[in-house]
C-alpha cells in the first residue's frame, strides 16, 4: 500500500529551512497539505492513532530510503524528527542515533497490516498500557530518588543503596520507622523493574 504522507514529509523534512520538529508540529504541518487528516481529533483516538501510524510508518520508510541512497540519516522520535544530510554532520553521531533505534518498533510501523487490525478496542487497549508504564516510570523514578539514586543503575548498585538506607533510618539506631517503610517500599517498587 502507498503511504501518502511520504512525499509531503519528504518535502517538508528536507525544506533548506527544515528545523527539529516533533510530531505534533509535522501533523499540523502535514494538515496543510493532506487533505484527509482530520482537522480536529477532539476525542476520536482511531483517526488519531492512524494518522500517528501513517507518519511514522512514511518516516521509517524515509529514514531506509536515504540511508540507502547515502542522503543522511533521519532522526524519529515524538518529540524531535530531524533529516540529518551526511554532508557536514558528524558520522559518529548518526552512529550513536541508529544504535538508539528500536528494531521492533521499526517493524512494528513498517507493517502495514498492523494498521489494517488495528480497531478501536484496540487503540483504547494501546493507550491504557501507555499510560501505565508512564505512571509504572514515574514510580520507579521516585523509589530511585527514595534511596539517593538515578538512572542509570544497576541492580547491584540499587541494593547497596537500600542496605546503606535501611541500615541508618532502621529504629534501633535512632532512625524512624515511617522513613524506613517508605525505603522498603520503594525497594520493592524496584525489584519489579531490576534483576
């Protein structure tokens, strides 16, 4: 199947002018040159989970076609797609970019049958576990800072931390026990993400 939106994102994305955008501000730019993007969302989560597919399954196709024709690299992510032409930009970097990249995610966007069985049902089940790994990240950060730490870390790190805590606020060396039930919640918040 022809995706529609290559050609204008092509065009859009290699403008001498072109800019980092994020997908929201190529959709916009997108709306004014495809006539069949919904103007408005306002709730319909089907058209706007087909219109994210299509841009990203035409980016994905991009990104493959200039790689191969040695045109330069383009950088796809929500927050920031940027053509990067091979002719002045540092090879290292667009190294370090590829390497980022998920393989099956790039599959994923790559099939279009994915698009054709993808319904509403399932858009509402795709966004529900959207929502609780952010909410799930969210808290894993938080039991991170509960015990002085950030990403990244391992595991290892996580509980030599937990020991050095549990070990100061525990009760019979005149620490408090509130403090220390929330050092061993987070710890168990954290054993759920690290092994």
């Amino acid at each position: 199947m022809h995706n529609p939106l290559l050609a204008p994102s092509a065009r859009i994305l290699q403008a001498d002018n072109a800019k980092p955008l994020t997908e929201f501000a190529l959709i916009c730019l997108l709306k004014e040159q495809c006539d069949f993007i919904p103007r408005e969302f306002s709730g319909d989560t089907l058209s706007l989970f087909r219109t994210h597919f299509l841009l990203f399954n035409a980016l994905y196709q991009l990104q493959d076609e200039w790689q191969k024709s040695k045109q330069g690299h383009l950088v796809i992510d929500v927050l920031r797609i940027e053509f990067l032409s091979y002719d002045g930009v540092d090879l290292s970097r667009i190294r370090a970019l590829m390497a980022l990249q998920s393989p099956s995610l790039k599959a994923y966007y790559l099939d279009m049958q994915q698009l054709a069985d993808t319904d509403q049902q399932a858009v509402e089940t795709l966004l529900g576990q959207f929502w609780n790994q952010f909410d799930a990240s969210d808290n894993r950060t938080a039991a991170l800072a509960t015990l002085g730490l950030a990403e990244p870390i391992t595991m290892k790190e996580i509980k030599l931390a937990y020991r050095r805590k549990a070990m100061a606020l525990h009760p019979d060396r005149g620490g408090n026990v509130a403090d220390l039930q929330n050092v061993n919640n987070a710890m168990d918040q954290l054993k759920r993400y690290y092994r």
